[in-house]
C-alpha cells in the first residue's frame, strides 16, 4: 500500500487552508483525550466484541473479528502509542476504517473508549502537531483541530498504520481465515 493512497483515505498531512474549506471529524476518547479521524477513513462503529487473538502477533493487535464474514484485524491504539490497556466498559467500540491497499480495501478496527460525535471543522482552524509537549509520537498527529475553544488531536492513520502494521495485519487476517472459525459480529454501537 502506497503511502499517498493511506494519506488520501485518512485525510493526510493537512493542506494549506482555503477559507471556508471544512472538514469532518469523528471525535472520540482515548486514555482520557480527545481524538479525531476524518470522516472518510470510517466506515462503520461497532459495539465492543472481544477479538479472537491469533498467535505471535504484535501487543497492539489484539486480534480479528469477523464483520458479515469479513476477517478485520483489531488495533489497540492506546498500546500503539505506548500506554497501557485500559479496562473495556459499556462505552467502548470499535471503530471500523477502511484503508486503500493496491486494488483492495483493508478493514481495520481501531478500539477506542468511547465515540463522541462527528464535528465540522474549518481547515483555517487546523494547526500543525505540535514539536513537543504531545504525549505521543508527533509523526501521529495530522494536526490540531480547534473545537470550541478546544484542540482536538487529529490523528494521521497513514502514520499510525506504518506499513509494517499493515503487513502484520494482513499476516493476521489471512492466518485468521485459513485457521479458524471466527464467531460473527454485525451490531451496530449504540
């Protein structure tokens, strides 16, 4: 998978604004802050299920789920940046992304803490990642969105699914299709 073509599915590096220009978001919690993906990187949410684990994956991947008979490797971001897990609750889900790889789509569940909203923002109200001071890797952040006064960290998935991840859960949806049978999931997050 071309690193243009994650970028242009995950909303890539901002582009210089054009006023009146607005973009959405789905917002939501992650270790106590706010995140945000563009909205064209998201396909569906769906309520927590625990994945299947498949051995000698990396911590992050903490398996597959079988989505209407799609094999979709799960993601745990907060590992990813370096945090520990933290405990599932009513309100965790999984978010389902869809990223471009060569003729297909790869389906990735990200898990996050809770779903927020979908916000609008202008792209004049997008600052660039900070230099210091974020408490994870500043190649992560797209940018700084301003929310009512918030910022608002935007993630850049082309970073935060490097292509070596991708690979590993590539790896991990073919071994979870040819093995076993993974049991269905298809409920929405409410």
């Amino acid at each position: 998978m071309s690193e243009a073509n994650i970028q242009r599915a995950a909303g890539g590096a901002p582009e210089p604004a054009t006023a009146g220009e607005i973009d959405q978001y789905l917002t939501f919690m992650l270790g106590g802050d706010l995140f945000a993906i563009h909205i064209l990187a998201i396909k569906e949410i769906i309520e927590y299920t625990s994945p299947t684990t498949v051995p000698m994956m990396p911590h992050h991947v903490r398996g597959v789920i079988n989505l209407r008979g799609a094999v979709v490797p799960v993601f745990d971001l907060l590992v990813r940046f370096g945090k520990e897990r933290v405990e599932v609750t009513k309100r965790t889900c999984i978010v389902i992304i869809e990223l471009p790889e060569q003729s297909e789509h790869q389906q990735i569940g990200l898990v996050v803490d809770a779903v927020n909203a979908v916000v609008e923002i202008p792209k004049e109200d997008i600052e660039p990642p900070p230099s210091f001071g974020a408490r994870i890797r500043a190649e992560f952040i797209r940018g700084m969105g301003n929310v009512d006064n918030h910022f608002v960290i935007l993630l850049d998935v082309a970073h935060v699914l490097c292509a070596d991840d991708i690979a590993v859960l590539s790896q991990a949806t073919n071994a979870a299709s040819d093995s076993a049978v993974i049991p269905s999931y298809a409920h929405g997050c409410s």
